[in-house]
C-alpha cells in the first residue's frame, strides 16, 4: 500500500494540486478529521482533502497523488459501511463542487449526470417526466450517483428495478494512469474508446480465465463480492461499464454517467405479511416472487420494538399478527388490476395475518421503518451499540430461511446480539452486532466472528457483499468464497486498470486486514471529571460521540416538515458542519493522534457553526446529541480560562437582564443612541447588523400580579407556569395571554418564583457549574408541587426542554426526573384536558416554525393535533430559524443564520399571504422573523386568546359559509 513518508507531502501536495488547477484542497486538522471515517468501523486520517470541479481536476490528482506515494481514494456521501471511502492518501470529495444533471432524454429515458449528484436531487429531476433512477438506498436522501456506481447500490426497490449495474448506460471514468477511459452500453453491443492497450490486455486475461469466471461469478442476482469480470465474457460484449459498476473506485474514478431511468407505476399497493419468526418470513419469498413485487423486505420485532421505543407508538401504524414480517410493494397503471394482485398475494399467503395497505401515506410510515433500519439497528437487542462489520452479506433467496437460523446460532456462539432486515427476494440481509469492541479483547473477538460467518456464508453459498462493497471490513475474506485463481484474476485485472496502485489502496486486492484500522478500540476515555451525565450511554463520553456511525443523515439535501438536523450543514454544506463530521472530529480528539484535546483549534472550528438546536438529538437514528456534546466541550475548554465576551453577556443574559429591569425605559433609549450601541454590541460580542430587542417596560411578573390574585374559584385545576426569562424581561404581554388562556379552561395558574431559571444560556455556552447550581435550586422549587401532582407549563419552548431534558442530563437525579417527568407545553395540557375545546380557526392560515428544542424533546405532535381540532389551515416548516439563543446573534455568525433562515423560514414568510399568522412560541424565532423579515410571531397562546376574545383574519370563509 503507498504510504506517505515525508512530514512536508501534505503542504508540498497541496501547493502542487493547486498548480494543476484545482481550486480547493485542503490540508487543516478539522478537515482530515472529518474525513477520517465514513459509515464504517474504520478511520484512516487522509493527507488531503480535494473538492474537484471537473474532469481534469481528477485527472491532474490522481497523476501528482502517484508522484507524491499516495493513494486516491474517490467519495461522495461518505455512506460506505465497509470502509471503502476512507484512505490515508489524498481523498477526492466529489459531492461538493461535481455534482448536477447535465442532461435529462426524457424520451429515451436517459440522464446525464456527474458523479457528486445526489440521488434523490436526481429523483426530482425525474419526476416531473413520470420517471425515476430506479434503485433506491435508504440513503437516497445523501448518497451521490458516483457512490452507487462504486459499490454498485441496490436499495429496496432493486427487485423490481435492478441494481446500479443494471441502469448504468455510460461512464467516464479515470484509470489508475490518470487518463480518462469512455465506455457504452447503447449499441448493439457494448463499446469503450481510450486505453487501448489496456483493453487488450483485459481481454488477453479473460480469454486466460473462462472457466473460473463462469463457474464462480455472477451465479445470482446480489452476488456483489470482488469484481464483475463476468461482465468481460465474449458472451456478455466486453461489457467495461459492468465491470467499473461495483469496482470500489479501485479501477477508476467516474467523472460522469449516463443513467437508464424507469417509468414509476401511477399505483402502488403494500401487502404486510406476519409470520412467527424472521426465518419464517423468509421462507415465504418463493410464494410472493411469482407477483412482480417491486420490493420484498424482511424486518422482525426487535427493529420495530426500536422504533416504538425511539419514536412512540404512533410510529408504527397497526402490523399483522406475528414477530416477523414481509413488506411487498406491487405497482401497475391499473389500480384494479394491482390491486387484485395483491389481494390475491395476501389471500395465498401462509402467514398469520396480513394486510392490504393502500393509503400512501401509511406505506410511507411503514417504509420509514425499513429506511432508518440502519439508524436504528445502531442499538442491538442487549442495549449495547451495534456495529457495522457483517452488514450485508447474501445468499440465494432459496437459502435465506436456513442462513438465517443457522446466523442466530452463531450469533449465540459468539454471545452477539443483532437486528436483521433487509432485501429477502433477493437473499440480502443487513445485520449489526453488539461486538465488544471497546473491551481489550475486542477487535480479536470481532475478528473470529467475521471468519466464522464468511464460512457460514460460503456454505450457503452466498456473498460476503450483497450491496455495500467489500471495502475494508471484508476484503481479506475473499479466499472464503473465490478460488486462487479468480483472486489473480482479480489482481490482474487490478494491475492492468491502475498500474501503480494508486486508486482506493487497501480495498479489494491487497487488502488491508479486517481488523486494522478499527475507530472505536483506538478512542480513549476522557480522565478529566465530565460535566454532563450521558444517561443513555453509561455516562462515557467516548461511547456518546461513538455513537455515530456515519448514516449521514445529517447532510440530507431532501427535507420536509418536522426535520431540523443539521441546520448549519444545509446552509454551508461543509462536512465538518455536518453532525457526522464534528462527531469525526470528537472522535479523532479522543483518539489523540491528531486532534489534541478539549482546547484543540480542530475542535473549537468543528464546533463552532454548531447552532445547538438539537435536532440531531431526535433526527439522528443513532441519538447523536451535539448540542450537549458541544455544551461539555466548551465547559472543558474554558475550565478555569478566560471566555469569549459574548459568554459573560449572552450567556449571562437572564441576570442583565433581570438588573435591566429597573429601569428598562433609560436601557432602550441608551441602545438606541448610535455611539453607546455599537459599543454595546461590541462589549457584548454581538454582530452589528443584529437588532436588539427591546426590554419590556414592565416586567412579566410585575404585570400579572392582578391577573394571578384574581383567579378562577378555589375549584380551578392547579397548574404552576414556569416564568423563564426572556417571557419575563422581553415579553411581558404573553405571559398575561398564557395565564388568560388557563384561566379560560378552567386552571388555576400560579407562576413560579424569580428563583427558577433553567439555567439555558449558561447551557448552551458552557458554563455548565453555574447551570447545575440553578438547574438545582429550580428543581428544589418545583418538586413540592410536582410531587403533589400538579403539572407545571412552560411559556418558552427552550426553557422548557432544559427543565424536560438538560436538568436530568446535569443533575441526574430522582427530583429532576420527577420534575421532567411533570413538565409540559400548552399543547400538550391542554390537548390532554378532555374538558377543553379549542376555539375556531377554520380558515385561518397559519404558517408554523416549531421551535428546534421543542422538536427534538417535546415534539410537536399536540400543538399539530390542536391546531387541527381547532380547524386552522397550518403550514408546517421544517429546519431551524437560524438565530437559535445567541448563536445567531453572536459575531462572526450573522452569515450563517441568514442563510438558515433562508432555507425554510424566510421563503415561508415571503410565499405567505398577507393574513397569514405566523405562529412561533420560540422567542428567537420570533425575534429572527421581525429582524429579517419585520413579520410579527405569535406565540399559541396568543393565538388561542385572540381566537377565543376576538377574530382572526381569515384567508378563507369557513366551510359552510
């Protein structure tokens, strides 16, 4: 393998890739962190990141890598599970700069494209012509076109629309010499132009190897280990695109393709079938093959136990009776017809209980469970993580139900715990296990498990690979399943295509061993005292920021409603400002070998554009919370240190604020004189173009006396409002809506004392001591009520989450958990309070921003259930406003929140129509909204008072009128 030698190769690469044209490459610590890992257990710090624009970018990288000893490795998402994106050498990302639809033949149904597009970008380029690419990962949302032809993806839908390989037309790929190699499959028979002397010699080294090639490859329909070479066979044409289609980027890097597309069926049917176990489920395909499924999934009740679990009940709609299912998806331009076939399915079906689903937006949820199996299999049975490794190996459909017995006993040998599913009309299954591989025996442990099932496998007569690619995790198993002289083929063919070993080296011939490389075993448990509890994960730092596994869900570039995460990738589309790339990055610090501790710049720069929204904490599949593990990485860093200013003003705001008060009229007019404001803003650490809003004139508390002392009779159903400080010092009115609203359904609210703080911008800067101290006295406060069963609201959507989420992660004790336990929005008392009927909205538009906190802890399905029982016509926004607390308003920031705002708020706001109600109870999406847009937001109870006292605007008459 070529490895670098000389301390200098970075800077002195990259000096010379920069001469050779290529705009962006760089060689920072951030940068190579982020990249040292992909979806797999590996990581292999790179000497280089390059961002290529065009074909002669990657032509000129993989020349001077070869100049420099270095290896190429190509990548799109970083999705690989097997290790196939990584490498120590230069690695090309090309989804940044190289991506896009060239050209789209609606009538021959072909696509030009490169290779950094993303797949579902491709999709709804498609769409509006009826078509579509017809395979379809689970991540489609993030995987690039060039990623799928390397590891030849399939997805779900493979059955009905065949693999990568299957829908490739064209490729343009780069060979290991640097030049460029054009190949077609639109003829009559299968042609390439360029490396003439290379074709001669593939064909010299298959016409050597006939007999191996037609015996050992290609002997069923997921058989993805090694290289296609069956593809070269004089019965197959020479066929080049098939043999780059699934080669690992070890052949060739593509710079673009032509893509076949497929029409979508105007009518869909999913048919759930229920069965005892897996294994019986399994056993079932050779009765559903006969009716043209589209797709045929296997999941069991340990996934779907997950998602109950991870999402709420409500997640998985109503299943058939049983532990293990089928999922089979049918579609036709008839719906009759389709629908008769599937009738006919279930009806022939031997399972225990089945179910015809024809409402789209029921499949939708159920296919959901199927596309965040990855995800969600990152916890096993047992509670542990679950690791990549054994993930998608196959065997012929006929064979799955015996391989699947056969792989849980196995399993119980080796004292491992999983979570199949996967594609059984093909014989694929995905798996993760529960190896130890932070126990000083684990990476053997892992080891004599792969060896074992690689046999199993090969006695079943499957494929180590029946989707992902070899890669690192199963390049040295290959002898299990090929003969010696396939693996020469292998090898020749190898060194034929790229010489000098330059591209991916490590994968598939002269792999590395299964077990180097690993990135769990080499990370190190923090010694310095942490501040934060890491419940879910036995309070160990190193096994939270491990529990991602690199999905890549983070940098999906398709998003709707009731998605957030990571709202700063989306807006920079940076890797190391993704939620996977800062987690690489905290990975890396606890590894040692390059990112240098809590105060490391690498650290401090991965961390920074984080917005503490959380939206990772409920859209991650793995739980990655990175708002807490940013709020535990400042507290380590500025321990004992002087803090950036904006930590001793924004994130002290509640106690300014609070000596504000007593003379909030000279405290607005002083802002508002030019002189004393830009020095305020700059005292304060904040941005000069951001607005500050004004303190109320009278504070919240001050200004409800009368309201709370004059309650509702003796009768009313106690109920304590949480008072937090921005409702308190900045909008003094909403917190007389909120106790009007109460009082209104029947409750006798009393707001809490001055003492109870949550302690959040303490929080969100770090200062996590401080935070605790008032996170206690709060809780102290708030138990005696809580204990004696009354309910406690919060106002503020943030503050509330803390009390909710951040008490028990800082104070983990019984109390805290008492009082999260007790603490709810509006929505959810009043939704919950059969007594209360909401007041008219019917006609009403309203454009919606839940606020990120909200989301990722309390969710906003009862504000969403309410609104609807009340009859608004709501729009839901997804992502973040942008402002998020003081992320938005501190320097050097301001850029970042606008171009959040711009994704999903902002476009919002402008489409919206005059009349509309922009509802927000966050105050910072409020605040956001008036600076960017001078647009008023309302909190719920604002809009409940108002509904319920006077009328609304509508956009249109209530039905019936």
């Amino acid at each position: 393998m070529l490895r670098v030698t000389n301390s200098s190769a970075p800077s002195a690469l990259r000096r010379r890739l920069l001469r050779e044209g290529l705009r962006d490459v760089r060689t920072d610590d951030t940068t190579r962190a982020a990249y040292s890992s992909d979806a797999s257990l590996y990581r292999v710090l790179p000497t280089a990141v390059a961002f290529p624009e065009r074909e002669a970018d990657v032509a000129a990288a993989v020349t001077t890598a070869a100049e420099f000893g270095l290896g190429v490795t190509a990548r799109g998402a970083g999705t690989s599970v097997a290790g196939n994106a990584i490498g120590d050498g230069l690695v090309l990302d090309l989804s940044r700069y190289f991506g896009g639809v060239l050209d789209l033949d609606a009538e021959a149904r072909l696509a030009r494209v490169r290779p950094g597009l993303v797949h579902a970008s491709l999709q709804r380029a498609a769409a509006p012509h009826g078509l579509r690419f017809g395979p379809d990962p689970s991540t489609h949302t993030r995987c690039t076109i060039g990623g799928m032809i390397g590891n030849d993806a399939c997805g779900a839908r493979a059955l009905g629309y065949g693999r990568t390989a299957d829908n490739v037309a064209e490729l343009t790929v780069i060979t290991g010499t640097g030049q460029p190699l054009r190949t077609s499959r639109l003829g009559d028979r299968p042609t390439a132009t360029g490396c003439q002397s290379g074709q001669r010699s593939l064909r010299e080294l298959v016409a050597g190897g006939l007999g191996e090639l037609r015996t050992e490859l290609g002997r069923f329909g997921r058989q993805i280990s090694g290289y296609a070479l069956h593809r070269l066979l004089p019965e197959n044409g020479f066929d080049l695109t098939g043999l780059f289609v699934g080669s690992e980027g070890t052949l060739g890097i593509v710079t673009e393709a032509t893509v076949r597309l497929v029409r979508d069926p105007a009518h869909r049917v999913l048919v759930a079938l229920g069965y005892p176990d897996l294994a019986a489920a399994a056993e079932a395909t050779a009765h559903v093959l006969p009716f043209r499924p589209l797709a045929c999934e296997g999941i069991d009740s340990r996934i779907v136990g997950v998602v109950r679990e991870r999402k709420g009940p409500g997640a998985v709609p109503s299943l058939p009776e049983g532990r293990g299912w089928l999922l089979i998806e049918l579609g036709g331009d008839e719906p009759g017809e389709v629908l008769e076939r599937a009738t006919a399915l279930a009806d022939g079906a031997d399972a225990i209980e089945s179910r015809v689903v024809t409402d789209p937006g029921e499949q939708a949820v159920l296919w959901r469970i199927r596309e965040d199996g990855a995800g969600l299999a990152g916890r096993a049975p047992s509670g542990k993580p679950a690791w990549a490794g054994w993930e998608d190996a196959a065997v012929p459909p006929d064979r799955l139900a015996a391989y699947l017995r056969a792989f849980d006993r196995l399993l119980t040998e080796h004292g491992l715990t999983a979570m199949p599913f996967g594609h059984f009309g093909e014989g694929c299954v995905h798996v993760r296990m529960d190896f130890p591989l932070d126990a000083e025996n684990g990476t053997s442990a892992f080891r004599r498990f792969l060896l074992d099932a690689a046999d199993l496998v090969a006695e079943h007569g499957g494929t180590l690979s029946g989707e992902h690619g070899d890669g690192r995790a199963r390049g040295e198993l290959l002898p299990k399943l090929y003969s010696p002289r396939m693996l020469a083929l292998f090898a020749g063919t190898k060194a034929i295509l790229d010489p000098r070993g330059v591209l991916n080296p490590g994968v598939l011939v002269d792999p590395r061993p299964l077990d180097a490389d690993l990135r769990v075993p080499s990370a190190r448990r923090p010694v310095t005292p942490l501040a934060l509890g890491y419940p879910g994960d036995s309070g160990d730092f190193s096994s939270a920021v491990h529990r991602c596994t690199g999905v890549g869900k983070c940098r999906s570039v398709v998003r709707g409603p009731g998605v957030v995460m990571c709202p700063s990738y989306e807006a920079t589309k940076e890797e190391k400002d993704s939620t996977r790339g800062r987690a690489h990055v905290l990975q890396e610090m606890l590894n040692g070998e390059l990112v240098g501790g809590w105060r490391s710049p690498a650290v401090t720069e991965a961390l920074d554009l984080c917005l503490s929204c959380k939206g990772c904490a409920s859209d991650c599949p793995t739980g990655i919370d990175m708002a807490a593990y940013k709020a535990e990485a400042t507290y380590q860093a500025y321990k004992g240190r002087p803090r950036p200013r904006s930590h001793y003003t924004l994130g002290r705001l509640p106690m300014w604020a609070n000596l504000a008060r007593f003379a909030p009229r000279l405290v607005n007019a002083m802002l508002r004189l030019p002189l004393v404001r830009r020095a305020a803003l700059a005292l304060a650490g904040v941005d000069p173009r951001r607005e500050i809003p004004p303190f109320a004139r009278h504070t919240a508390r001050a200004s409800t006396r009368e309201l709370v002392a004059h309650g509702p009779a003796e009768n009313g159903k106690p109920v304590v409002v949480f008072l937090d400080s921005f409702t308190d010092h900045f909008a003094g009115d909403l917190a007389a809506d909120v106790l009007t609203v109460l009082r209104a359904a029947g409750y006798a609210p009393r707001l809490t004392g001055p003492e109870v703080c949550c302690g959040l911008t303490w929080i969100s800067t770090g200062q996590l001591d401080t935070a605790r101290r008032k996170l206690a006295t709060s809780v102290e406060a708030l138990d005696a009520a809580v204990s004696a069963g009354v309910p406690v609201v919060g106002i503020e959507p943030s503050c509330t989450a803390a009390l909710r989420h951040d008490a028990v992660d800082l104070l983990g004790t019984d109390a805290a958990r008492r009082v999260a336990g007790a603490v709810r929005t509006l929505a959810e008392l009043l939704g919950d309070d059969p007594d209360w009927t909401p007041p008219d909205l019917r006609g009403v538009e309203v454009v919606a921003q839940p606020h990120c906190h909200q989301h990722a802890v309390m969710g906003w399905e009862a504000d969403a259930a309410l609104l609807a029982d009340a009859g608004a016509d709501v729009c839901r926004l997804g992502g973040c406003c942008g402002l998020a607390g003081n992320f938005g308003v501190e320097r050097g920031h301001y850029e970042v929140s606008v171009a959040v705002a711009g994704q999903h708020l902002l476009p919002a706001l402008d489409e919206a129509s005059p009349g509309a109600i922009f509802l927000a109870d966050g105050f910072s999406c409020r605040t956001q909204a008036a600076d960017l847009r001078g647009r008023e937001g309302l909190h719920l109870a604002q809009v409940l008072r108002r509904a319920a006292g006077t009328s609304l605007t509508r956009t249109r008459p209530p039905a019936g009128e």
